[in-house]
C-alpha cells in the first residue's frame, strides 16, 4: 500500500516532467530566437528607438496585441504549449528611419520527443515538426517560413 514516502516521490516526479517540458520549450524559444538573427544576419545587432535599444530579433509575449520582451517576464504557458511572440525589426539600412516593427505568433508544443512550431500568416497555420535533437536544417526551414510571411506582409506591389 503507497505511504506518503511514495506519494512524495511520484509528486516529484511528476514535477521533474513538467519542468524539464517547460525548459525544453523555452530552450528552443531562445534558440529560434538567436538562430532566426543568424540567418538573417543581424545577430548581436541592436537598434536605437526613440531612448529604448532592442535587438533586431527578441521573443518575448503578446500581451492584448502588444510585444513584452521575454527579459521582462518570462514567456507565455498555455496549458501543454508555449505562446511565443517574435518582434522584428526592419528599416531600410541600420542608420535610416523610419523603423518598423513586425510582430508574428509563434506557438511551440513538445509531443513524446519532437516539437511542432507553428505559426500564422492570416491565411493560416504552418506547422513545422522538429524533432527533439533540433537539426540545423529543421530550424532553417522555420526561418525560411517566417521570411515568407514577413515578406508577404511587407509586399504592397498591388498599390504601385
């Protein structure tokens, strides 16, 4: 019959689980967060808006359609999945103005050992399934995607 002693134990356990769950999601968060700078080859890069310095690339949350940078807070948990949010920033070279920032909703989710990033473009989700080791060429493919729909909401062809 389970005593306290082995009630404990599973507790802990169970507790060890999700920890490691979070971790490994946030973990990726940061790594998209870095990689996603590399390749677009701002990585380090920071830029003066009004008297704040962001990166060009930094996760944070959506809070009611606004940006808060994970450095205050943390990221969003929703039930099993993390709720991440990507402002980028972009300006026509490093010293000219205006800048614009753009905003897209990432949400990460850990299944068995893989991980399922997905995202929307307004005309709906792309997913991405990574698997756990998180292979360089799985996380360009996410990068790639993200281009895309920032390209797509920075294409105003039909107006020229």
């Amino acid at each position: 019959m389970p005593d306290m002693d082995d009630l404990r134990r599973a507790y802990k356990k169970k507790n060890d689980i999700l920890r490691r769950h979070w971790e490994d999601m946030e973990n990726l968060a940061f790594q998209l967060e870095q990689g996603f700078a590399g390749y677009l080859g701002v990585s380090g890069q920071f830029l003066q808006l009004g008297d704040e310095r962001i990166p060009y690339v930094e996760i944070g949350r959506n809070e009611g359609g606004e940006f808060i940078s994970h450095r205050n807070g943390g990221l969003q948990r929703d039930q099993d999945k993390l709720l991440v949010m990507f402002r980028i920033a972009i300006d026509e070279a490093p010293e000219a103005y205006p800048k614009e920032l753009l905003l897209i909703d990432i949400t990460i989710r850990k299944v068995n050992e893989a991980f399922l990033v997905a995202f929307e473009d307004g005309k709906g989700a792309h997913p991405t399934s990574i698997q756990k080791s998180v292979e360089d060429d799985e996380l360009t493919l996410v990068y790639e995607r993200i281009s895309e729909v920032l390209l797509e909401r920075l294409n105003f062809d039909d107006l020229a």
